[in-house]
C-alpha cells in the first residue's frame, strides 16, 4: 500500500482518533485512546495494527482522566447509606456523568444486591481490577465480588485499606466521578480514603433521629479536619406514609438532619421517604434511581452533579 492507503485504512477503522507518519518503508500510527475502557482500546489498537500493515509502529495514547470521588458515609451503620449510594450513582449518570461505583464498606459490601451484580465476579488485567458492569450503566467493584457469599471478611486494618485501594486503582476506563459508599464509622478505611485518595467531596447520610445525628456528626468532623469539603447532607427514613389510609407518621423523627444541617453550616440535600417501595426495590436490585419518574434521587443528584460541575472539590 502506499501512503493514502495506509491512512485510509487506518482511518477507516480508528474514526479519526490516528495519525500517521510515514518516513520512507517506515510507518508510525499514535493512537488516541482517552475516553475508552479497557476493551475497547484493545480492539481499536489491534485493528489499526492490521490496518497499518505488518512492521507499523502503533503507539497508544490517552489524556489523563479528570476523574471525581463522592464519598457517601455516616458515622454509624443501618441509615440506608449503601441504598443512597447506589442510587445516587444511578441518578448521577442521568445527570450527565460517567459514573462508576466503589462499595467500599469492606466487611459489609451490599453493592452487588442493590446493584442487579450478584454472582457477577471481576476479571483482572496485568493485576489490575476490570470493573463489572450493572444493568444500569453504572460499573461497580465490590468485596462481595471477590469473596464466597455469606462469608465474614475478617481481616485487620492495613488488608481492609489495601482491598479497598485495589478497588478504587481499577480500570474505570472513562469514568468521570466515582461513587465510593464507605463503610460507617470513622476508621482505618475511611482515614486511607482521605488521605491517599482525596475525596472531591462527601455525602453525609443521617436519619432524623438524634442518635443518629450524633454520629453523623463525627463524620462531618472528621472531613472538615482532612479538609474534605462536605457537599451536604441527606435525611433518610424521612417519614412513613400508610399505604392504606395515608397517613403519614414519623418513627424516625421529623426535620432532624436539616436542623443539624443548619446548625453545622453545611447545605441540607433533601429527604428520602421511609417507603416499602424503595425497600422491596432495593432488596429486588432494582434501584428506584433507575426509573424514569424517579423523583426522589434525581433531585439529590443534581445537587451534587451541580457541585461538581461549579468546581467543587479537587479532581485525582
């Protein structure tokens, strides 16, 4: 083939992301790879080598990913935070983002339930983790990918931390914003969080009640002291309405998580209702995030994709 040749053909199959240079016998395609998974820029590398022809030199390239991490914690376990990281991942796409999901809560990862991923286990390349995709456009890597059902991670520290950076040093291909759903509290897993992935910024998740508040508390205190913004925070279980007769009763409490919101300076995201069907969606893998009238997630998401697009936090 002579010189047009070689770049129609590579063209033909690079859709415009190649150039070539041809020195002599010599030829050299740069491929530009930014924005493609894994899989894909295999795909495209090996087709352009046959394009180019048996001794072509084929370089791949790609921009350094501007990818955002949203950190979704409270201080305790049981206020919904794994349901509200997933639907929040989900809305956050219909937002515009590229979203993968990391459920972080090592000794209790609920992910691959919520997420329709159960059974669903990652491969890994060069020994790094491929993420697993969901029905929802949201790929996600869990521990409750990697280890046998109903089996306890009974692990120490230092092996939680590291299992949690092979999650977050995965491939995620072109994500934008990674939704990591911590585990509660505030130890060794959240403090390797903050100090060698730094957050753009956190999600606080509380129910009304003051105990729960006391905890959610601890969490913010313990973001503003690593100087990780707090994007605001969520009441969950905000209210119950009867499915028969309507009326609406507050085992939880009422407005909780908005006054300590007020009281803390930090932006109040919204309520999410103590409802059966958010439940019985959960537990099916069936986020509410995923409907198209979903009304309750999508408002919280646009809060943060709103954040995020002004130039909150930091970008890794």
């Amino acid at each position: 083939m002579d010189e047009n040749d070689v770049k129609q053909a590579v063209a033909a199959v690079s859709g415009g992301r190649a150039t070539v240079r041809i020195d002599g016998e010599r030829v050299g395609v740069v491929v530009d790879a930014t924005g493609l998974d894994a899989k894909a820029r295999d795909a495209m590398e090996a087709a352009v080598r046959m394009a180019a022809g048996p001794g072509a030199r084929v370089v791949v390239t790609a921009e350094r990913s501007t990818r955002r991490l949203i950190a979704v914690a409270s201080g305790k376990g049981g206020v919904g935070k794994s349901t509200l990281a997933a639907n929040l991942a989900i809305a956050l796409r219909h937002h515009g983002r590229r979203v993968g999901l990391v459920d972080a809560d090592i000794y209790g990862p609920s992910q691959p339930r919520l997420m329709a991923a159960e059974g669903a286990r990652p491969e890994a390349k060069d020994k790094v983790l491929m993420p697993v995709p969901t029905p929802y456009g949201v790929p996600m890597l869990s521990m409750g990918q990697l280890i046998e059902p109903g089996k306890a991670i009974a692990w120490r520290g230092p092996m939680a931390a590291g299992a949690l950076g092979q999650l977050v040093e995965a491939d995620w291909g072109a994500a934008d914003t990674l939704v990591l759903d911590l585990p509660p509290g505030t130890g060794d897993v959240q403090l390797t969080m903050i100090q060698k992935y730094r957050p753009a910024g956190a999600v606080i998740v509380s129910t009304p009640q003051d105990l729960a508040l006391i905890d959610a508390t601890r969490a913010i205190d313990l973001f503003n002291k690593a100087g990780i913004p707090i994007i605001g925070l969520v009441e969950n279980m905000a209210g119950y309405v009867c499915p028969h007769c309507g009326e609406v009763s507050d085992p939880f409490g009422s407005g909780g998580a908005e006054a300590a919101a007020r009281e803390l300076g930090v932006p109040f995201l919204g309520r999410v209702p103590l409802t059966i069907a958010i439940r019985t969606a959960s537990d099916a893998g069936q986020p509410p995030a995923a409907e198209p009238d979903d009304a309750i997630f999508r408002p919280l998401a646009g809060a943060v994709a709103a954040w995020l697009e002004t130039g909150g936090g930091g970008a890794r």
